[in-house]
C-alpha cells in the first residue's frame, strides 16, 4: 500500500467518524458539547451511528443517541425485537436447513458461482468455508443485502439499513467488509435516506470479492472435494 492510498483511508475514516458524530437537529439528541459537560473527565464521545437521516426521512423512533450493541435502553430492546418480530430469521438470515446435495448439483457450483450462491446448500457449505478462512462477514453482509433488497415496509428497511450499516459498514464494527473509498462514501450519502437499495454498491463490491478471491479457493478445498467424493461414492 502506498502513501497516498493510506492517507486516503486515514481521511475515510476521520471523515466517517465526524459525519457519524454531527448532530442529529432532534431535541434529545447528544452533541459532543453537551456531553463533554456531562462527562467528569471530559472525554469526547464515541458514536458508531450512520450518518443522521434528512429532514424528509422517516424519523426512526429512537430515544437515544446510542446505537451500539452495549446499549441496555429500552428503545434498543425495543426496536430489535420488533424487527425479530417481523423478520424471524433477524439474527441469521442464512439457510440452515440439511437439503440432500446431488452430484449434479455439485458440478453446477464448480461451473458458475451464481449458482452456488442461489442454492441452499451451496450458501451453507460455502459460509462454513468462508468461516474457517474468517471472512464470514462477507457472505453475511450479502444476505443481509439481499433480504433488505425484498423489504417493502419503509420502516423496516430503515431499521435494517441502520442494523446493516452498524454490523458491516462501520469502521468500528468487528464485522467490518472491506470497501473501497468510493463506495463508502456512496454508503454514506445514501445513509440519509435509507432505502431498499442503499447498500447496492457496496453488494455488489463484496459479491465480486467473493467470486474472485475465495470462491476459486472454495473449489479447491477439503470440504468441497470431500462432498465430491461421498457423492462419487455413493
């Protein structure tokens, strides 16, 4: 990495962190004046919000400022698990249920990546990949891209939206994907009015990651060539 792109991530991040950090205009919200004067060692905050929606946005029912995971407040709790109530499957959206695998169907994932990534088995055999190889993160941004793709509730996509930006767009999330400069800010320009299609970019980005980088590595492992085998076998 050179110079120039390291000090072009370093103003990324500066910049995402103070957009993160401007006030939201709401009457309860938390400036970092306010706070200072709050806080008996006068340390300044650290908010890991997307940036603030726009006066024409939805407002987002919070009471707090707070959006990281910690927070224990009641609208926290209350917003997760009215999303859990309409989205089930909110803390893991994979697939997970066994579906037998037929030699025919492993021989179309080695041919096209976007078949596996459309087949039940083929997105659970290659997320336990992915897993061992600690890029997870990845294919879970994906789905979740995906399933806000499908949302059709305004409220609901902006609730995901934010779960989405917190859990894989944030410099201080340990889930972090890894985007380029250009695209995180389109994230976060869209991040004023959250839509359906807000993360379509920064999707396609990490899908392309995938196929290119470890999907031929997925062909060549252990776990794939020893579904081949069983199959062979059997």
């Amino acid at each position: 990495m050179n110079k120039n792109s390291t000090r072009s991530r370093k103003s990324d991040d500066a910049s995402e962190i103070g957009f993160l950090m401007r006030p939201t205009g709401r009457s309860n919200s938390i400036t970092p004046s306010t706070y200072s004067q709050n806080n008996q060692e006068n340390e300044p905050p650290v908010s890991d919000s997307p940036p603030p929606l726009s006066n024409n946005a939805k407002d987002s029912k919070s009471c707090c400022f707070c959006w990281c995971c910690c927070c224990s407040c009641s609208c926290f709790t209350v917003k997760h698990n009215n999303t859990k109530r309409n989205n089930p499957n909110a803390d893991n959206m994979l697939p997970e249920r066994d579906e037998p695998i037929t030699l025919e169907e492993l021989k179309l994932w080695k041919e096209s990546f976007d078949f596996l990534m459309k087949s039940i088995a083929g997105q659970k055999n290659f997320r336990e990949f992915l897993r061992s190889e600690y890029s997870e993160e990845n294919i879970l941004f994906w789905v979740a891209c995906e399933d806000l793709k499908n949302e059709t509730d305004p409220d609901l996509i902006e609730e995901k939206a934010r779960m989405i930006y917190e859990d894989y767009i944030s410099i201080l999330s340990p889930k972090e994907v890894s985007l380029d400069s250009r695209v995180r800010e389109a994230v976060n320009r869209n991040m004023v009015e959250p839509t359906n299609s807000t993360f379509e970019e920064a999707q396609c980005q990490i899908y392309t990651l995938m196929h290119r980088d470890s999907y031929p590595r997925f062909l060549n492992s252990q776990r794939y060539t020893s579904l081949v085998q069983q199959l062979q076998s059997s």
